[in-house]
C-alpha cells in the first residue's frame, strides 16, 4: 500500500482518532471530539483532513503499516512454517498492543464498512491469510482465517481477561 507521508499534527491526529475510534466507535466519535481531544478548533482538523473518511482511512492504513511489513517478510521468506509462526506472533504482538482498540474496531460499521470496501486491505488480508494458512484458498479456508481473526480479537478484549496483564495474556 503507497501511503504519503503524515505531517507531525496530522499524526496527532491519527493517534487521538484511533482512541476515540476505540472507545466510541467509528459513528459514535465527531470531528468535534477528535478537535477536543487535539485542544484545537474543528477547523483545524479540517484544514488536516478533509473529510472524517480521511481519517478514518489515516488510522486504518497507519494501523496496517506493520501488518504489511511483517506479510512482505513471512512472503520473503517462503511463507515456511517458521514465517507463519513469526507472523502469528506479531500479530498477537499488535492486538496487545492496541488491546483497547482490537474487539471494538474489528465489530465496529463503520470501521467494518470502511475495511471491507477498502481494496488494499483486502488485498493485504489474502497475502496475509494465504501466509498463515499455508497458501489453502476456498470456503474452508475463509472459515479458518476468520476464526483466526476472532479468536484473537475476541481473546485481547475479552472481559475475563482484562485484568491480565500483556504477558500473561
């Protein structure tokens, strides 16, 4: 994915909205709230992004930088069972890391709307899931991928885990 480069206020930005986006879902968080949450006035962040899509699209693809990165690695090399393990790990690497954001994005609309009509990302999530799942393609292999998928957002945001720690998760 060809991104262009975020200005230092425009990072803010980012970061601020995928908080926001965490805790109050796509919908659910204004340009108000993000400009709020920045201290600025809304114009700023309009100057910043023109659209709340903009943002939207900002955070998703922010988010996917490392994914991408690791999926290019694991295809390096070879996509050999110790590529797949490498990738399983920063995977789960990333859903601790951003715990708080994991299940709410992954079951928010718009977040799922903005994901499944994105065509780089769904072009990265085929490399991906063709890496992890060994290069298996059809109907059984959309049902391991998704179940992959769940089991690790449900697991990091689970309510009986919250109060475990990152490592012993």
């Amino acid at each position: 994915m060809e991104r262009k480069p975020y200005t230092e206020a425009q990072s803010r930005t980012i970061a601020v909205a995928l908080d926001l986006f965490a805790e109050h879902g796509v919908s659910g968080t204004s340009l108000q709230m993000i400009a709020d949450a920045l201290g600025v006035t809304k114009a700023v962040v309009y100057h910043q992004f023109k659209t709340k899509e903009a943002i939207v699209i900002a955070v998703a693809e922010r988010e996917l930088e490392k994914l991408e990165q690791w999926v290019s690695d694991a295809e390096s090399d070879g996509a050999t069972p110790t590529a797949r393990e490498a990738l399983l790990e920063h995977l789960i690497d990333l859903a601790l890391l951003r715990r708080g954001a994991v299940s709410t994005l992954q079951v928010d609309p718009g977040m799922v709307r903005f994901l499944g009509e994105h065509r780089p990302f769904q072009e990265l999530m085929i490399r991906m899931f063709g890496v992890l799942l060994g290069g298996e393609t059809g109907a059984s292999a959309q049902v391991a991928a998704a179940m992959l998928s769940a089991v690790i957002g449900g697991t990091v945001g689970h309510p009986f885990v919250t109060g475990l720690d990152d490592e012993t998760l």
